[in-house]
C-alpha cells in the first residue's frame, strides 16, 4: 500500500520526475557516502542522465536537481529563493560543499553529463552517480531511476515500499478491491485511505498533514496570481521567453465580478494556469500526482471551494484521501510517469484523481466516484508528452487548464448517473498502460515529436 503522501509531496518545479527525483538521488547518494565514513575522501563526484532524463535534462532543470541534492537540499524543505542563491554560486565558484560539509571541486557542464540516446532497461528516467578520490580512483557508483511524482528507486529495489508500522487495515491493488471495502464497511472511499493511514499516523497528523498540502496549494495559486510576488510579472525561465497569464487573468475576473455564466470556467482556468506557471518558473507546488500536472487537483478543489454550494473546509480532507486513493491505483498498477506512459500518465491521471474527489465531496457514492475517475481517464487516452524546448510550457499549462475543466465535467456527468457504468476503472488503467506501451518513445517527454518538432521555439 501506498500513502497519501506519496501521492501529494512538497517539491520544487519543473518537473517531479525530473527535478526532484534527480534531486532526491543525489541526495541519497551523497548520505550514503557519509554512512560509508567515505565523505571526506570524495575529490569529484560525476553524474551522467540517461534516456528521457537527458533529453530534456536542461529545460528540466534535472541539472539542478542534482546540484541541490548533492548540497544536502530536500524538495519539500528548500526554498526557491534558497535554492537559485545555491545554485549560482556553484555556477561561479565551480565548486560545492558535499551535504554542506565537505568541499570539492564542481563544474555543471562538466560533472553532469547527458546521454539521451542511452536508455537504461529499468526505466526511461535513470541516472549513474559515481564519488573518485584525488587520485581517480572510484569510491561508489549508483545507478538510480526517477519513476514518477518524485519517487526514486535504486537498480535492484522495488518501488512503492509501504510506509513503516502495522499493515493497512484495508489493502487494495485495484478499485474492485477498493469499493468491496467501502461496501464491507458502508462508509466512503476516504474513510478506507484515512483508516489505513492511520496504520502508520495519529489521525490527527493525517488531517494536519492533509491541511499542509492544501495550504502549500493555496500559496502557490496567489503567487501564481502575483499576490505578493513580483516575480509573477516576469517572463517564464527558457527560451520561449513565455509571458505568464494567470496574474492578468486573476485582475480581469476580479474586476468584471460573477456575472458571466461561465465566470467559474474562467476561474478554474486560472487557478489551474497559476500553479503551473509557477512550477515552471521553479517554485514551490505539491506533486498531484506529478509536478508538470500540478495544477489539476488544486485547481478543482478551488472550484469546490469557490462555487459548490455547501461546501465546507472539512471537505478538504475527503476530496484530497479520494483523490490519492486513485492515484495510488495509478502508481502501483501502470505509472504516473509521463517518460514511461506519456502525458496520459500525468495530466490523465491527475483529471480521473481530481474528478473522483469531487464527485466524492458533493455526496457521490462510491460507484458514482469510480465512474467519475473511469471517465476522466478515459478520454485521456493515449495523451502525448512533448514539450516544447524540453519546457514545462508550452502545452503543459494550458493543458492542465483543460484537464481541470474536463474533470468537473467528468464529475458532473457520473453524478447524473446511478453510478452504473460498462467500463471499469480497473479496465481503463490497464488500457492506459497497454497505450503507453504502443506508444512510440518519441512522444514521452524527450521533446523528440509532435508540438517539440513542429513549434518555433524562438
């Protein structure tokens, strides 16, 4: 079983996959050499990014990642204000502190290597990282592989290791399995994933937690909206030179007020274009599932919170176990990675998560949640990933604008109904899977085809 907060993590953007899963093997790796007593002896440390992590390694910003990890960062901790003064003085001092404690020479465009045209067995996303001593000769190597939302394992462990303590009261490895249990126990799907996180946390920090995550999305929506940051009025890091919108989107609607029928389409477009602008510009967003579609989720917990009627601060805490209950089916059942399965695997799965909450909050039954994530997803299918100038632009922004408003629709739609449906959620996964398997590798976030190919970037 997986936790809810392996499904919403604090990180910084671009990309989950590519920004903090770096990170958080550099990270790994440097505290392994710590433990091994062989910090001190460490003159170089080089690292060489594979397949789809070296494909779009710069626009990215996995070089980063790498470089904040080895200084002993952690995303969910690690400012962007912190981590850019961090970086810039590695780029003009070309050297670094080891966990902030031992001091070697570094040099990015040296010491970081990418090998797109490498792609390791394991997984799209991989990465070597290997210590040498003054005199060259190698200390350690290992190789790593980022597989989604943050998630990294090493070559040889499984992924999705149950978080320590007793064992979840109620496992489930499919939604067949999930709504069994929401009928044995006549309650709803939130209170299935609450009791099991309780396996391993005090309610109460389950909820305190939940409300964390929620927070750190509301502050992410304002300074996307440039409430209190300037920063927000500046073009977008890359090439594209891109002009951020939300923040004049957010005046326009305030100013002409509610009278538009569609004004909560509006709405839901720019909560959703805020998160995301600021993950690509760097900044602090929570992974829902992944970074690069950050936006969906808080975006449709907004509307719920702006324009349901009866809708209640509690809610908060349903909507977000609902949709990690979902994410979860995802993760451990095809992938959240959109190097792996495309775009499909992250906007996709993050409009079926955000769709079967809020179904979930406005009195939907367990029946009604599934069909409202089995529509989300499946008109997802086969959703490429090819951002232009390897940038988590250009379609990406626009794109969880739209996989927000699709996962309203997709909610409405199942609560229209009985909760009957032909098509399973359990179904749709495997078919998201089997896609993304036939889909040609050129259109899994290598910036290779489609948009990547056929846009200007400047």
């Amino acid at each position: 079983m997986l936790s809810v907060f392996d499904i919403f993590r604090v990180g910084l953007g671009p990309s989950s996959s590519h920004t903090v899963g770096p990170m958080r093997a550099a990270l790994r790796f440097a505290q392994a050499l710590q433990s091994a007593a062989q910090l001190g002896q460490v003159a170089r440390v080089e690292a060489v990014l594979y397949g789809s992590l070296g494909a779009t390694g710069r626009g990215h910003a996995s070089d980063h990642g790498v470089v904040l990890g080895l200084l002993g960062e952690e995303p969910h901790s690690v400012l962007p204000h912190a981590a850019q003064a961090l970086l810039d003085a590695v780029q003009r001092d070309r050297q670094l502190l080891l966990l902030g404690r031992h001091r070697i020479g570094f040099d990015p465009a040296r010491d970081i290597q990418l090998q797109p045209d490498q792609s390791q067995p394991e997984h799209p996303n991989a990465l070597r990282l290997r210590a040498f001593d003054a005199a060259g000769a190698e200390l350690a190597q290992a190789h790593y592989f980022s597989v989604g939302g943050g998630s990294i394992v090493a070559r040889g462990e499984s992924a999705g290791a149950q978080p320590a303590g007793a064992p979840a009261p109620f496992p489930f490895g499919s939604c067949a399995e999930l709504i069994a249990h929401t009928a044995a126990q006549r309650c709803s799907v939130a209170r299935i994933v609450l009791a099991n996180e309780c396996a391993w946390r005090t309610e109460d920090g389950v909820r305190q937690g939940l409300l964390q995550v929620w927070q750190v999305m509301q502050d992410c929506v304002q300074r996307g909206f440039g409430v209190g940051n300037p920063q927000a009025e500046r073009p977008l890091p890359g090439a594209l030179r891109m002009r951020r919108r939300a923040p004049a989107l957010y005046r326009s609607l305030r100013a002409r007020g509610d009278a538009d029928p569609l004004a909560a389409m509006d709405w839901v477009n720019a909560f959703a274009m805020a998160v995301n602008e600021e993950n690509a510009a760097g900044g602090r967003v929570v992974t829902a599932p992944t970074n690069g579609a950050a936006g969906i989720v808080p975006a449709v917990l907004h509307y719920y919170m702006a324009f349901v009627p009866g809708a209640h601060a509690g809610g908060v805490a349903d909507f977000l176990l609902t949709a990690a209950a979902i994410g979860m089916l995802y993760k451990a059942n095809a992938s959240i990675s959109g190097a792996e399965v495309g775009c499909q695997g992250e906007v996709g799965v993050a409009c079926s998560m955000a769709a079967a909450a809020l179904a979930a909050v406005q009195g939907g039954t367990p029946q009604q949640v599934e069909n409202a994530a089995e529509i989300g997803m499946e008109h997802n299918l086969g959703l490429t990933c090819d951002p232009v100038g390897g940038l988590v632009q250009i379609p990406c922004v626009e794109r969880n604008a739209m996989g927000a408003v699709k996962a309203i629709n997709a909610a409405r739609m199942a609560l229209l109904g009985d909760g009957t449906h032909h098509v399973s959620l359990d179904a749709v996964i495997r078919t998201m899977l089997q896609t993304g398997a036939d889909m040609k590798s050129t259109y899994k976030e290598t910036s290779l085809a489609g948009l990547a190919v056929n846009v200007v970037e400047c």
